[in-house]
C-alpha cells in the first residue's frame, strides 16, 4: 500500500474523500501576481516604488526588463501546482513607441496584448488586472481619485476608466470575466483637518469610473486599507468606506489580509460578506506586525481563511488573488512558495470533516467539536499534497530547480 493509499483510508473513516479532494482543489483558481517578481516597479517609467507600500531587501537578480520578468514568472509558474490566473497591474504597460506619449489616462488593450498572449501560451485560466495609482508623478500630495485638484483626480477617474475598457477585453480574450481592483494609497500623514470632503471626492470618482463597464466580462471590485508608511494617521478608503461604497454600487469587495489592524483577521470577514456579497476577493498576503506583505505561508490564519472558501461552498464565490514581495530571497522562491501554501491551505480545508464539524456545532456538541477539531489536525496531510503534486508532475523539492536557474539564467544578469 502506498502512502496515499494509506491516508485515504485514513481519512474515509472521518468521512473524507481524498480523491474528490484532490479533484476540487485542481478547479480553484489562484491569481497569480506579477509583482512579486520586480520589486513592483513595472515598465512604465517609475524606478522606485511609493504610495505607503515598500518592497524591502537587496537580493540581486531583480527582472529589470519585460523579457526578464515574462521569463521568472515562467518558471515560477512551472513550478506552481493548480489552476493559475495572471494578475496583472497597468504600470506593466507594454508601451513600445507610444512611450512618453501616451500617459496612465491613455492606456488601451493594445499595450498588455502580450501579457494576454502569454497567459495563453502558458494555458492560464484567464487574467485579472489593476489600475495603478501609485508611483506616479500625477499623485499629488499623496492624493489621486479623492484629490481636490481637478485635474488631478479628472486624470485617475479615466485611468480608471480605460483599466475597466482594457481588463473588458482581457476578459472576452479568455471567456472569462477578469476582476479589476481598485486600490489607492490616498491618505495623510498626519491628522486631518477634514476627514468626509476626501471620501465625497473618492466616492464621486468611483460613480465616474464605474458610471459604465462591460458588466459581463468585468469584475470590479475596491480594496480597503488601514493605513500605509507615510500615511499612518488617516487612509481615504477604509474598511467602512469601501464596504458601504460596494454594497451600493452592487460591486465587490476585496480584503486584503493585511489591511487591517494586527489582531483582526480576515478569515471572520469573509463568511460576513458571504451573506451579502454574490462574490468576496482576496489579496493574501502575510502581514508581519504590518502590512509588511512577507511571502504567504502555510500558517494558521491562512488556514482559516481557506476552510471559510471550502466550506461554505464558495470556492467559485471567492477570488483567491495573491499579493506579497519580498526582495530579501530569491524572488522565484518567493513567488512559488506562497502559491504553495496557498494550495496547501485549500487542500487543508478539503480534507476537514467539514459537515460532520457542522454538525456538531448545530448540535450543541461542543465538546466532541473540539476533540474531532484537535483529531483530524494531525491526519495524514503531507501524504496527499504529495500525491497531488505527483499529479501535477511536480515536487516537493522546487528550490533545486530554482538554485539551477540563478546559476544558469539570473547570474547572467548582474
Ligand atoms: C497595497 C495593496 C495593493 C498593492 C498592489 C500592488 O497595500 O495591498 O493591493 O499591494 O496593488
Ligand atoms: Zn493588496
């Protein structure tokens, strides 16, 4: 008998399917980030990152170039198990001869073409994407959709209208509706003096941008924060703000696991919206005793988060998006190493005895509740995640591909 034999009798006497685990994991899609592997700094023309988000740590081999990137994210994306997404930000233009020309107001589909062509070539799921409104000389005073100058905030409402136009044909090219999340830094540093004229403006910028999109291949949705570096005292789009502001414009929120106070958790959100929402995204993410963005990894709250997709049957309800950078490692490790954890958190929840859990809550059990919670922690997890990875023609060992390739191909790039 192997190992995988062995577990999945193990884990049908508490009434859990391996194999239909297994098969249910293989649909969830995981949008997979494009940043993770330049720092965040894109092609358009920023050479550092600003907005309340840092990317920290010196390790070499940064992709410097479009080529670089599409090559790391390859064979990261190799190394990955599992439906996969592209997620893709607008400072990623490809803008050829238009370059300083054309600025984030006059974006099209024709300058991330070839990101879509490469999801293609890959085998993608589809891609997702994002106004950028960060790291920009238009940001004013730290502001851009809730700026009280004009011109500015006129600039970021059409960038935010041509990511809606663009991500509509991003959509139609896979048949599938891309998300576009809408994430700003807008804040201040210190205590405001007015704290509702920001947020009117922000709103009027949303009913702007959203007065009209193509509702059949676009998914928007708007990410709250709690506070940014440089930024600490007030952050224009907060939880309340955004929640109210989706609910009634019918969109979608997007929780950030790191966007919110140290010991709030967004595991608990997820089934809250779940009873109002027809869909919740996510950025996962590892905060760090802030929104520090480290590498996920298979860890408690992670866990949480993917038993509340798993079972309460929304793994078609939840966008899983992933959102981290660490410059501090390898940044192919970086990146494979959190769609992993991701995976395995999924995998995880698949294989609780969720309805029997259930079960017993509704029953007022709480006591057989806790010693079956505490039982099926140590089943034979690890056994299963191998026969999965076998089956997707990986293993458990990536990082000996990954040091290979920073001797054979990012060495070179110094
Ligand atoms: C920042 C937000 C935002 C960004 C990306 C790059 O705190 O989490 O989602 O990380 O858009
Ligand atoms: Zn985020």
């Amino acid at each position: 008998m192997t190992r995988f034999e062995s577990a999945k009798e193990i884990y049908k006497a508490f009434g859990v399917d391996a194999e239909a685990a297994i098969a249910a994991l293989k649909e969830i899609p995981v949008s997979v980030h494009c940043w993770q592997g330049d720092d965040v700094i894109g092609f358009d023309g920023a050479d550092s990152l600003s907005g309340g988000i840092q990317t920290t740590g010196n390790y070499p081999y940064r992709a410097r170039t479009p080529e670089e990137l599409f090559e790391d994210i390859e064979k990261a994306l190799s190394l990955m198990p599992g439906k996969k997404r592209l997620n893709v930000h607008a400072c990623y233009a490809f803008l050829g001869e238009d370059k300083g020309k054309v600025d984030r107001d006059g974006y099209t589909y024709k300058h991330f073409e070839k990101w879509v062509e490469f999801a293609k070539k890959l085998g993608l799921d589809g891609v997702d994407f994002n106004p950028t409104f960060f790291a920009h000389p238009k940001m004013k005073d730290g502001l851009s959709l809730s700026s009280p100058d004009e011109e500015t905030r006129k600039f970021w409402v059409e960038h935010g209208k041509r990511s809606l136009e663009i991500a509509a044909e991003m959509g139609k090219a896979f048949s599938k509706p891309a998300l576009v999340n809408i994430w700003i830094p807008d804040g201040f540093k210190d205590v405001p003096s007015d704290r509702l004229g920001p947020r009117l403006r922000l709103k009027k910028s949303l009913d702007e941008m959203l007065a009209h999109y193509d509702k059949e291949w676009v998914i928007p949705a708007v990410e709250s924060k709690v506070f940014g570096i440089g930024v600490e005292s007030y952050t224009v789009g907060n939880n309340e703000f955004y929640q109210n502001y989706a609910a009634k414009a019918g969109i979608c929120c997007l929780l950030d696991n790191g966007h919110y106070h140290p010991t709030e958790v967004v595991s608990d959100k997820i089934p809250s919206l779940l009873a109002f929402y027809d869909k919740v995204a996510l950025h996962v993410t590892r905060p760090v005793r802030w929104d520090s963005d480290h590498v996920v990894l298979f860890e408690d709250e992670l866990k949480e988060i993917a038993k509340e997709i798993v079972r309460n049957d929304a793994t078609k309800k939840v966008l899983i998006g992933l959102d981290y950078f660490d410059a501090s490692i390898n940044r192919i490790s970086a990146w494979v190493t959190g769609q992993r954890a991701m995976q395995k958190a999924l995998l995880y929840a698949l294989l609780l005895p969720n309805q029997a859990l259930k079960s017993l809550q509704d029953e007022g059990r709480f006591t057989e509740q806790m010693v079956l919670g505490e039982r099926v922690k140590t089943l034979p997890f690890g056994d299963v995640w191998e026969e999965y990875l076998k089956r997707e023609n990986l293993s458990d060992d990536y990082y000996s591909e990954i040091a290979r390739y920073e001797q054979t191909v990012l060495r070179g790039r110094k």
